[in-house]
C-alpha cells in the first residue's frame, strides 16, 4: 500500500484525527490578538521554576498534560510521543515530558518542529505502528534568547526585522479514528509535504524571515506539484514564523514562479502579536509560535467551519550561535501538513 | 494492518532493507581495532575544513555520498534523508547534507540518534511512504568537546569513567527489496523497540556509561516482553557507548530483572579503540561511534553469516552544556533494532 506522492510528499491512504489539543503560554502571548483563545497563560514568565529553561519544561509538560486530559487519555494510551524544542541537545523535552514515560522520538527542525513532529506522529499512525500518539514542541522567549543571542541583561537592541521569540508550547494527541460525541476529533491531516535544506545564503539573524521564506518556496511549489493543487483549494495558506518581512518574500517568490498566495496567506507569527502595540517588531517566532496558534486559533477556525482546508506549514531557521559566529549562513526548513475540517 | 507490537515496539510485516552502508572516520579511530573495516580513514581530524564544525559536516556529506554510490543510487532516488547529530541545533546535519537535496526529517536522541533514525526511516518505507530513504549520524571528537566540555586547549583532564567522542560518520540507506547480485541488501532490519527517558538522578557528566545504562536496561526489558525473546535468541546484544562502567551497569540492572545478558552483550564504544595503548578510558562515545561500528562491523559479521540475529541499541544522554551548568541530571534513552543476516 504506497501512500507516497509526487516527490517529496504522503497521502495517508485513511486520514489521521486530531484528536485533541492543548495550548500554554506565557504572560505576552496572553496580552496578544489571540490571548484569550489559549487552555491556559501564565501568570509570570517563570511559571514557577528556577531557570528559564525549566520554565520551558514546564510549557511542555502542562501542554502534554491537558491536550491528554481533553482527550479522556492517559499516558499509557499513547504509544509515542513526537518532541522537540529549540535549545541546544533539546532540554527543555528531555526535562519536560519525561514525567509521562511514552516512548520518544525527538525532532529537530528548528521552528519547523511543529510541522516535522506531526508529519511523522501522522506517519506513525497512518503506517499501522501506533494507534495514538502525541506531538509538542515549545519556545521560550528567555531561553531562546540565551541560546541564540545575548542574555536578556545585556539589554540588546533589536532592529525591525527581527521576530520575538514566543513563549508557549502546543500538545496534539493524534488517533488514527475520528473519535464521537464530546471526543470527537477536532481535525484531520490528510496530507504532508517534507521540505530539504534551502540555503539562499543570507547570514542575518536578525532578519529570519528571509532566511526562512525560500524554504518555505521550495516546500510550498513542491506541495502544489505533488498534490496537483492551486493557492485557491485552500482557505488559507499558514506559514509558522516568517513575519512581515519573511511574508512579503515569500508571496513574491511564489509569484515568480506562477503562484499567487496573496489572498490565502496567514503567518501565525503575524496573528499572534499585535506588532504595533506589543513591540514586537516583524512577528513571533519559535517552536511554539505554529503550535500555540495551531491549536487555539486554527482548529478552532475549522472546528467552526470558518475554513474547510488549510495548508500549515512552520518555518525553521537552522542556525546555531556556534554556527553564526562562525560566519556560516542561515538555510532554511519548512514542512507542510494539510488539515481538514472533519 | 498494524505492525504494532507490544507497549513500545514495532514489526515491520516485511522486513526493511540495510541496502548498503557507509563509514568515513579520523585519525584515531583509524589506528584503533576496526580501523581497516572503515571505508574511509580521514588523513587529518579537520578534513581539510577550517572549523571542526564543518569537519564533522564533511563527515556526513562523505558518508552519505559513498553510501549512495556504493548502493548505485543517486540523491533523487532517495525519497527522504533522517538525520541527526550532537551539536546544538544539529548543525553538522544542517551544513552537511544540504548539497544532497533531499527532503529531511532532523532527529535528535543523543548518541541513540543512529537508533532513531533507523527507526523512523525503517518505519516509512514499512508504512509506504517511501521506496528508499537514507540515514545518517556523526560526531566529532573535538566539535563535542567544546559543545559540551571545554575548549580542547584547556588540556582538561579526564577521568577513568569518562569516554572519548568518535570522529566518525556512519551513513545507510534502506529499501523495501532487497536487491539483487553485486547490489544485494547488507542486512534487514525486522522489529524495532522505542526507549523512554530514564533518569536514576545522576549527575556526573564524565560517567555517561552509568546515566544511560538504565535506559539501556528499561528498553532492553521492554524488548524482550514485547517480542516473548530471551538474550539467547540474539548473537549479540549490542550497546552503542555504554563503556566499561556502563556494560557492568547495565550487566547487572538485566540480571535483577532476570535476564543474563554476560554472554551476548557488546558495547560499540568498547570495540572501536584499544583502551589500553588508546588512552580512551572507558570507551569510544557519540552518534558516530554505533554508527560507524554498525557499517564496517557489525553488519560485515552479518553479511558473513558469522551472526545471524543481533540486537543493536544505541545509547544516549540527554545533557546539555546549559543543563549541566544548571546541576541537572543525565537522563538516557536508547533505542533498539533487531537486525537480521539475509
């Protein structure tokens, strides 16, 4: 049974259930458009730990914790569990959910994480090899910060291209049935589009919208040459962070090669600030920008039926601290999942 | 049709193919008991690069081009690449095999990375997503020495619990058939077990064959419930980096559960130097080590019917510099997969 397409992408022969979904964030994300969507916001960016990367632990664990608790599942009804984050070695996974001893495999895709760890956990269900598993990833404005660029004491100004960092983390509990009554499912994947390495040369961090927006390019052309679709299937095409900058390089990209997404495009890390009054110059970003949008705002929308087809497709820049003070340039991931309304 | 099997494992209803491997490895590991088995032995540990991030880049490139030649493919014939390495942000990955092309999934397990990205990629030519797929880790002596510990400038020295990272990458590429003639498969791989985070609480980051040896005991167990085996039924049980102080932890963890695993039990990180004339201490470490011993060892006594059925359970530990600094523990993971003579 091959549920390989085109070149790049899968179309799972049943589709795979988002079962449910959790959403945690921090003190900002809650002041933000989107504030009152999110299962829950925290009253102070630590949430109670000692370091900011335990604060981010903790996101995880809370999100694990009441996507499963919405779903009516316990632990031991998932049979592996999709995780990673943006800190180097991935900590703030290893500390996070080791509480739930699920089998896990850990991602890495920088801000594409989100978008990687449902491909698979998909994958994993729609191959026969889980029934149910689980999917989060998660960004700390704080540690992020101290991973990637300067303690937050050092006060550093940041020019109007650069995202803010967002602080939150999203759980999905996927199932390979649709669920009934007040478990039934809040969406379905039905397809996924795989990104490679696309590389422009650009070196800004400060600017990672464009370092990201060919990447995102790439995946989206391939994603209409596989499935043979057009911007118009679906009522919205949602990248994960590129912001403004990143937005308008990608729809000018997309132009040039025949695609126009103007109408279809949304960046969950444009929705998730309000840039003007929040400070927070082009957009959010992080692991948990796509995945906190994912959940609260997204699904919500098809839930709704406000939308009936999304493509969702989270952007990451691979980039380490060591790799750019080392001079190397920032390339560029994105993965794109297509999620229905039931 | 579900291709489950237990609490955390997964038999693939037909087996995956270990079409044809790749090893390429420095200086030391060169000098060291397997060196004549590596395809390639590099003069110098920086590869002619001018960092030794890119040094361990070149390692996956070279690995993965020489495994794709030896196997007659071409990038595009690879419908996906599963990759991964210790570096913050796995950017020796990143830098490494974009010249390839191929859509990516980015895995991070510590040094059971080659486990997990067996795993994944056997599991999406197992569930029809992909004709063939390519896995590949790397470590590097140095690049890890200054991600985790100090510059190597610093002359730090290292105690006796304490292992030496490979410089070494070790590249697969697998397939649904098993090929034919001077393109016959290596080896196949026919169940896999997905390991859990295991943390005893211990801290000491020089003794990581001690903090991973729980996990390695916990999916060992979960293996052998979940396929009714016993160590008997393996030529060799195989550990990726446990050491001399992890294979006695993980001796002794067995046989309070029950299982004598003295016999079968071989530890990649042992076999790859000779402690005694290497000055290595308790052992070869890192995503390369299992790796590039699987390549040019393990699956050669496969290939010569000198083993008929091995367990290989790459080891890791899931630290970073950060959580270190932060006195946090050293939680383990290991992942294991039962590989088969043809």
């Amino acid at each position: 049974m091959s549920q390989k397409l085109g070149k790049a992408s899968v179309k799972p022969e049943e589709p795979v259930y988002i079962l449910n979904s959790a959403s945690v964030v921090g003190t900002k994300e809650g002041q933000g458009p989107l504030g009152l969507l999110f299962d829950k916001v925290g009253e102070e960016d630590m949430f109670g730990c000692e370091t900011w990367e335990d604060a981010e632990s903790s996101l995880q664990k809370d999100a694990v914790g009441m996507a499963l608790e919405k779903a009516g599942l316990k632990p031991e009804d998932v049979s592996f569990i999709f995780a990673g984050d943006l800190l180097g070695q991935s900590i703030a996974t290893s500390f996070g959910i080791s509480t739930y001893q699920i089998p896990l495999l850990g991602v890495y895709g920088a801000c594409s994480t989100c978008g990687e760890s449902l491909t698979l956990g998909a994958m994993s269900i729609s191959g026969g090899f889980a029934d149910k598993v689980v999917c989060v990833t998660s960004s700390h404005f704080a540690s992020a910060e101290k991973e990637f660029r300067f303690p937050l004491e050092y006060g550093s100004q940041r020019p109007l291209s650069a995202t803010w960092t967002v602080t939150g983390s999203g759980a999905f509990v996927l199932s390979g049935s649709p669920g009934t009554g007040a478990k039934k499912a809040r969406a379905r994947i039905t397809g996924m589009t795989i990104g490679k390495i696309v590389d422009y040369g650009l070196k800004d961090s400060m600017n990672m919208g464009a370092c990201m927006a060919p990447a995102a390019a790439s995946t989206l052309e391939q994603h209409f040459i596989d499935f043979a679709s057009q911007p118009g299937d679906y009522d919205k095409i949602i990248t994960g962070d590129l912001g403004k900058v990143g937005q308008k390089v990608l729809i000018d990209l997309l132009n040039d090669r025949g695609y126009d997404i103007s109408e279809q495009h949304m960046d969950c890390g444009i929705e998730i600030f309000d840039a003007q009054t929040q400070d927070t110059h082009a957009g959010g970003s992080g692991c948990g920008c796509s995945a906190v949008t994912l959940s609260a705002y997204i699904l919500k929308q098809l839930e709704e039926n406000n939308w009936k087809k999304v493509l969702f497709m989270p952007t990451g820049a691979l980039l380490s601290k060591t790799s750019f003070n080392e001079g190397k340039s920032v390339p560029g991931i994105a993965h794109g999942l297509v999620i229905e309304a039931l």
